[in-house]
C-alpha cells in the first residue's frame, strides 16, 4: 500500500474521496471481446465488455478503454436488462445544452480523458442494479496510414481485471495480397506467445490473441489487475509500379497510390534547430544525437544545410552544401556543439531556411524544410499571423516545411498551421527517453522522395477529397477518395501525373477500364472511407480559415459528422442512460492540452513507477496510478475541468462524448 499511501499524501484532495472509490470485486467483467476488421486498409473495431454487478445493492461501473487518436467514435451502446440505450451523435451545441441542463440541475459528473501519443481515453459509467449485467459496445473506425512501408494498427487492453472470456481478434482483408504481418506491442512477449495466433493467407490474414486467466496474471506488463498494455499488429500489401489499387463500389472509390521501384530524388534539405534556453538538458543531447544520426543517412547527392537559433541565426554554412563525407563530418561536429541559450525567434530561422533552399536550384530534386522548436516565439516577430504569413510568402508553395514540436511547452496549433500553409505536417515529439529515436523516425518518413509535383486526376469522378501532393515519399501512400459520377464506371478513367527527378511520369489505366470490386468490399464501405478521409482533411483546412470561410468549412464538416455519426472536434455523443442516473461528460481535450495541466501529475506519477507501456510515456498524466482501481473522475475534480459527480440524481440521464479540437492527423 506504500504507493497508495504516497498518492493519498500528494494528491491530497483526493483523500476524502477514497471511501467512495469503486470496488473492482463487485463487479466481475465476464467477458472482454475486441474485434477489428481491415478491409481495404479501412479499420472497424468493435470493443465489449460484459460485465455483471456481483453484490446486493445496485454499483456504479465502469467502462474505460483506449482508442487510437486518429479514430472516429462511430457508436456506443450499452444493453442493460434487456433494455438498448445508443448513442446518438450531435452537434456540440446540442449535445451541450443537454450536458449544461443536467448541470443547472446539479446532476453531472465530468470524466477527462487524455491525449497520449497515439490514444486517447474513453470512459464511461453506468449504474447497474443489484445482480444485474451491463454490456458496452464501442465501435471506432480509422483509414490505417503508411509510413516508413507499413501499417499499425493498435490495440490497447486493460480490462482492469483478468477476464475469463478474453478475446482479441483482427481479421484483414486485402485484394492486392498482403505481403507480410507481425504482431508487436507490449503484450507480443515470450509469456504470452501461445495466447497469439496468427494465420496468413494470400489476400487475408487473422490474427487472435485469447490469453488464459493465469496469463493475464503473469505477463510482463500485467498483475493482480490483469493485462495492461498493447498489440500492434503490423503489416504491409502488395504493390504493384504503376497506378496503385483502386475500390470501387457503390458509386464511390477509393485510390491508394504508392508506386514501388521508382529511383529515389535527391533532395535539398535544411534542418533549422532551436537551441533556445528551454532546450537545456536532455532535449539539447537527444536533439544533437539525432542531427548527427540523421546526417549520417544523407545519401552522396543530398545537399543540405543546417541552421541553429535562439534570438540569432548560427549557421554552419550560407548556402547549401552536397553531403560529401567531409562536409558531413564537419556538419556533425557544428552539430555536436550546439548549446542551449537565448530566446526563440522563430520568424528569423524559418525565413532563412527558406532563403537557403530557394538560393539553390531544385530542378530534378526535392526540397525540404524541418523546423525543430520547444516553444514559443519569443524574440523578432513574436505575432503567429504575422509569421505564418511572412513563412507563406517566403515559401511560396515551392517545398514542404515540416514542423517538430519538442515536448508541451509549444503551441501546437500555431506549428501546425504553419505546416499545413506549405505542404507539411506538423508533429509533437515527445520529451522521454526514446525523443531521438522519435526525431530520427520522422526524418526517416521524409528521408526517400520518390515523386514531386503529384496530381491525382479522375475524369468521371467527383466530390474527391485532397488530389495535389507536393511530394510522396518511399514508404508512405497517397490515398484518393470521392465519388464516380452517375456511378458510371465505362467512363471513370483515373491517372496519376507525377515528376521524378526532372521527367515527367504518367500513370494510367492503359486502355483498360477500372474493375467494379463487387463482393470484396461491404456494402457502404468505401461511403465511409470517403467520408472519414473528407471529414479529417475538412477539419485541417477549418483550422486554416477563419470567418464566413471558416463557417461554411464548419458547417460542411457537421453536417457529414452527424450523416455518419462520427464523432469529431464538432460533434458529440449523447447517450440516453436509465432513469435516476446522472449525466457524464467525456472530454477529449485538445492535442496537448492535457498534458498542459496533467504535467506535474504525470511527472509525479512516473517517478513512482505507476505507468505502463504506451500511457508510459502519455496517458499516465491523467491516472495517479495504473495499478489502482480508477480514481480519474476524482483528478478531474481536482482540477476543476468539471462539476462534482453528485450522488443524488434525477433524470435526463445523458452521457456526452465529445472531442473538444482537433485531432493530430499523423500519429
Ligand atoms: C468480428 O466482426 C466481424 C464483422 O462484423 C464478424 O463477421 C465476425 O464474426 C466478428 N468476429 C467475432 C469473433 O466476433
Ligand atoms: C523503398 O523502400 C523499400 C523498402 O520498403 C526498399 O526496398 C526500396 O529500395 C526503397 N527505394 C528506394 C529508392 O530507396
Ligand atoms: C457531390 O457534389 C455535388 C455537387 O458537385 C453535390 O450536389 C452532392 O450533394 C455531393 N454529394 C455528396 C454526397 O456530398
Ligand atoms: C493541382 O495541380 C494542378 C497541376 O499542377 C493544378 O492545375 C490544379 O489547379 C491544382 N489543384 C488544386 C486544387 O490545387
Ligand atoms: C490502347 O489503345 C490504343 C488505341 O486506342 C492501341 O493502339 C493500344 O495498343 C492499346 N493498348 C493496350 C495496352 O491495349
């Protein structure tokens, strides 16, 4: 009990609430299925938990499980003595005055959940009456992503408790073969071996993972509680040199284009690295060990700069240099010296990166920029619209720039937009122990171009969410989704126009027309994957805009959120629960948000040991403990995101699952 105790005496405000703490013994989860189906790199997976309430009097139980961030809630239901209550998904205003109506009536209890690196929490309660029996159904859908030549899919467990009838089973289906699958993650250790099973045919393979009581017990990650921790299954498909794999169905297709054996393109890159004061310490090294790492995989016809920045600009060189083994070692040694001091002028570094990469000639190559910063801007042009601006305009569309958010101290947002105004992506980097393997991970997805300038075009084919991508990079994919007009296939010709090194490359059904995929994909299917893919670039482009604009994007993304009931940063779910019970909240809260306010719990928390696997590194900054029974609702309260839970309640139960903001697209 040291740590409880420990925890008691830190979060001291919790102390009251230790007596009315859930019981786990009261209630027994009897079963714990989760089942994910992959067609067509498309993810559906439906988790549920049955669980019967063991005592005389009527508990209050818990569901509480992982999803990946980049998944859309798409239903939640809970069946209770024979009775269904289903989620339904509303507008956030909506579902809103519901939750503020409970609230005015004293009868809502918030739930935070977390933003970890790649999950988030979700959690929810029920009160169940004496000898009765809950089940909870959660289905969650995501369009699996390629990077660095494969697809994860991540499955977190930690039913809190072992469970008799525990199953996870994937079942993957792919028409153009699947070329390789493994199973990895915390829970793919030698105890549970013979718990995971794993078959794998030509164009389809199953994967289930049905550990005994006693496994659940004893493996790595895994206790009294049972099992805590992941499966991540990993694989990759077939891939043929030319058009890519094309669905059709219903109407609509969907094109996932990554062309294998082309030659890679030299690139041009510059890495601009803030070496402001808050990098001190173990940011600084990891960043350092990083660079030089990096370095080293430039290939001979790269050319590269590299810059560091406090409230000045440090160059190593002015202009660009080839990645000679000379000009590499002396890079490295520039890059073994960076020391933290000084401020944080963001404007100043990034319109000289740009100054370099547009002072040297791009024909036949690819030009990159990476920014890596810890923090705000401090020092020059500390307005964020006045630096994106100046970094659009130096920019020009001409080259991607990627951002790198080091640790929680940077506002998101503000790297994202940049990134998102010139072709990139922004990321956050993780400050733990493994940030320079993070650091050189992301270089690694950047680190092969293979095509410029890429136009996807589809003549008979309308409503297409993204189609230009200034760069595709060997590993990655380029996804295309819209509809087939008049669902007239003769007549639906895509193509692909696409530069590699300084020829033009085209990409074409040769003569040939696109083949209806009857039979391989469901019915509705390749609709949501549509759907899904329009929704996330949607909320991207919202992020963008503002005013009437912004409006209208809003608008557009609600109106198909609610069409197929995905819950995103605009809509929330409302579940109507039984009479007497109060209402909930779940709130996802903004990309490092939670961190924002967890931190120092979450500190706390680590140095005691109380983490796991992935919530090692994310999670554990909502949860005093991973190996106690949940006590989240109480830290909640503590921090005052939400109203007290309120023992004594009435009706218009309603539970409100809502994503607050906007999901990081490239976890
Ligand atoms: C998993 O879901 C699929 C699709 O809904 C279904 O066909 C299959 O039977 C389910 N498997 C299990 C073990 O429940
Ligand atoms: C692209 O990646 C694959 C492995 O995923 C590798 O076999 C191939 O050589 C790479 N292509 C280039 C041009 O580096
Ligand atoms: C597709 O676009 C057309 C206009 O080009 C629009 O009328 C139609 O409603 C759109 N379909 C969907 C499903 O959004
Ligand atoms: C896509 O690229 C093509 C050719 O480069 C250009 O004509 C077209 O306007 C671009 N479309 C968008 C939406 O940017
Ligand atoms: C495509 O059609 C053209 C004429 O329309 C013909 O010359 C060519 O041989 C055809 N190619 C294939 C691969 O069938």
């Amino acid at each position: 009990m040291g740590r409880a105790v420990v925890q008691l005496t830190l979060f001291g405000l919790l102390l009251a609430l230790a007596a009315s703490q859930p019981n786990k013994d009261d209630w027994d989860i009897y079963s714990f299925h989760i089942n994910s189906t992959v067609i067509g790199r498309y993810a559906t997976t439906v988790i549920t938990s049955r669980v019967a309430n063991r005592i005389e009097e009527s508990k209050e139980i818990e569901f509480h499980v992982q999803i990946p961030k980049n998944a859309f809630i798409s239903k939640f239901r809970m069946f209770i003595d024979g009775q269904v209550y289903d989620g339904v998904v509303k507008t956030k205003e909506q579902a809103q005055q519901q939750y503020t109506q409970a609230v005015s009536r004293g009868e809502s209890a918030g739930i935070v959940s977390s933003v970890g690196r790649t999950m988030e929490e979700f959690k929810t309660s029920v009160t169940v009456a004496a000898h009765k029996k809950v089940t909870f159904e959660l289905t969650y859908e995501e369009l699996l992503k390629r990077t660095r030549g494969k697809y994860e899919l991540q499955i977190h467990t930690r039913p809190m408790q072992p469970v008799k009838d525990f199953k996870v089973d994937v079942y993957i289906y792919e028409k153009a073969g699947i070329s390789f699958i493994d199973v990895k993650g915390g829970l793919s250790t030698k105890a549970l071996a013979n718990a995971i099973t794993k078959t794998h045919a030509d164009n389809k393979a199953w994967v289930y993972f049905y550990p005994t009581v006693d496994q659940q017990k004893t493996c790595d990650s895994c206790g009294e509680q049972g099992m805590n921790g992941d499966l991540v299954i990993v694989y990759d498909v077939n891939r043929d040199t030319g058009l890519g794999d094309i669905k059709t169905s219903d109407g609509y297709f969907v094109h996932h284009f990554a062309p294998s054996s082309l030659p890679r393109i030299p690139k041009n890159i510059v890495f601009i690295i803030d070496q402001s004061g808050s990098m001190s310490g173990r940011k600084m090294e990891q960043t350092r060990i990083a660079l030089v790492h990096i370095l080293n995989d430039l290939a001979g016809d790269d050319f590269f700069g590299v810059i560091s920045f406090d409230s000045q600009i440090f160059h190593w060189k002015r202009e660009l240099v080839q990645a000679t083994s000379v000009n590499l070692e002396e890079a490295k040694e520039f890059a073994r010296n960076i020391m933290e001091r000084g401020a944080t002028d963001i404007n100043a570094a990034v319109l000289e990166g740009a100054r370099m990469l547009n002072a040297h000639p791009r024909e036949g190559s690819a030009s990159i920029l990476i920014l890596l910063t810890d923090g705000d801007p401090t020092s020059g042009v500390t307005n964020f619209e006045i630096i994106q601006s100046n970094v659009r305009r130096a920019i020009a569309g001409k080259f991607p720039l990627y951002c790198l958010g080091f640790g929680f101290d940077v506002k998101f947002e503000f790297l994202e937009k940049m990134s998102l105004e010139n072709n990139g992506v922004a990321r956050r980097i993780y400050e733990d122990s493994d940030a320079d393997v993070q650091l050189k991970g992301f270089y690694e997805e950047v680190a092969t171009p293979l095509l410029t300038d890429v136009t996807m075009i589809y003549l008979g084919g309308t409503n297409l969410t993204q189609t230009n991508f200034s760069q595709y990079y060997n590993g990655s994919e380029i996804v295309v989704a819209g509809e087939i007009m008049d669902n007239d296939i003769e007549t639906f010709s895509p193509q692909v126009v696409a530069i590699s090194s300084s020829r033009t490359l085209t990409f074409s059904t040769t003569n040939t027309s696109v083949e209806p995929s009857t039979g391989s994909v469901a019915v509705g299917l390749l609709q949501r994957v549509w759907a899904y893919l329009t929704v996330k670039q949607l909320l991207e482009k919202e992020l963008l805009l503002s005013g009437a604009e912004k409006e209208k994007v809003k608008k557009e993304v609600l109106e198909k959120s609610l069409k197929y009931s995905f819950v995103t940063p605009l809509t929330s779910m409302v579940v109507t629960k039984p009479e007497g019970e109060k209402t909930q909240v779940l709130h996802k809260p903004k990309e490092g948000e939670a961190q924002q306010l967890y931190r120092g719990f979450g500190r706390l928390n680590y140095a005691m040991g109380g983490s796991s696997q992935f919530s090692g590194h994310s999670a554990r900054v909502l949860v005093p403990s991973y190996a106690s029974t949940p006590t989240h609702h109480k830290v909640t309260r503590v921090i005052g995101a939400a109203p007290p839970p309120s023992r004594v309640s009435h009706q218009t139960p309603s539970i409100l699952f809502t994503r607050f903001a906007h999901q990081t697209l490239f976890s």
